[in-house]
C-alpha cells in the first residue's frame, strides 16, 4: 500500500481536520462548564456568607483546570505533571471535607497517594531537568540527519 497515494493524504488530512476541531470544542465546552462552576461556587460563598478552606481548594482545581487548557491552546501540549497538581488539591480537599468521617486507615491511604503523586512530580520533574525534551520531541541537529 503506498502512503502517500492522494486518496490516503486527503482522508488523513480530513480525519486530522476532524479531531482538531473535536478536540477545540472539547477545550471550549470544558472551559465554558470550569468558568460556570466557578461563578456558582462563588455565588455559593456569597450567599453563605462565608468562606472555607474548601471552597478554596474546589476554586484552585477549577483554576488549574483553566491553566491546563490554557497551556494545551498555547503550546498544544498537556503537561503531565498538570493532573497531577489536580489529583493532590482533590484528595487534600477530600480529606478536609470528609475528615471527621473517615477511618484512620483511609485517612492514612489517602495521605499515602498524595505522598505518591508528589513523588510522582518530582521525579517528573527531575528527568526534565536532567533528560530535557529536543524541539518537537524530534532531532533537527543536520549532523544527525547527515549521518544517516
């Protein structure tokens, strides 16, 4: 099979066009859905009268759900260290909430997954630094390709 007869560029290039556009109108819907939230939860405290701790936390994972699709729209990229950062101020939040009616050995389980995604981040962390990604995650140095 040749790949690179006409028939198989276009269906590749309409089917890319597809999940493009699937993928901005996910970005939009899921924006949209985040900044709604975020006006209800503060709707919510202004009408309570008050503020807890979380409130906060719920209005930190709405902005880092913002910050994440930012980053996408920006770079095209999704940091994994991003649902990480989520998952943490979830169970956090999870734990402040539901604190006086959890048992010791899910409360300590808990604790222990936050402990384990941050090692996660760290580590993550750790091999960008010391294995940084190449522009485009592909090699463009001409004595690479000379080689060839």
């Amino acid at each position: 099979m040749q790949h690179d007869h006409p028939l198989l560029v276009r269906t590749r290039n309409v089917l890319d066009n597809g999940l493009v556009a699937v993928e901005i109108i996910a970005l939009i819907a899921t924006g949209i859905a985040t900044t709604v939230a975020i006006a209800t939860e503060i709707w919510v405290m202004i009408d309570r009268g008050s503020v807890t701790l979380a409130d906060l936390l719920l209005m930190f994972l709405y902005l880092e759900v913002l910050a994440m699709i930012g980053q996408y729209l920006r770079t095209g990229q999704i940091q994994v260290r991003f649902p990480l950062y989520i998952a943490m101020v979830a169970l956090a939040r999870y734990l402040i909430i539901d604190a006086k009616d959890i048992e010791d050995i899910r409360m300590l389980a808990v604790a222990g997954s936050i402990l384990l995604l941050t090692l996660a981040v760290l580590v993550i962390r750790y091999g960008h630094k010391v294995y940084p990604y190449r522009e485009h995650g592909y090699e463009t140095d001409e004595k690479s390709k000379s080689e060839m």
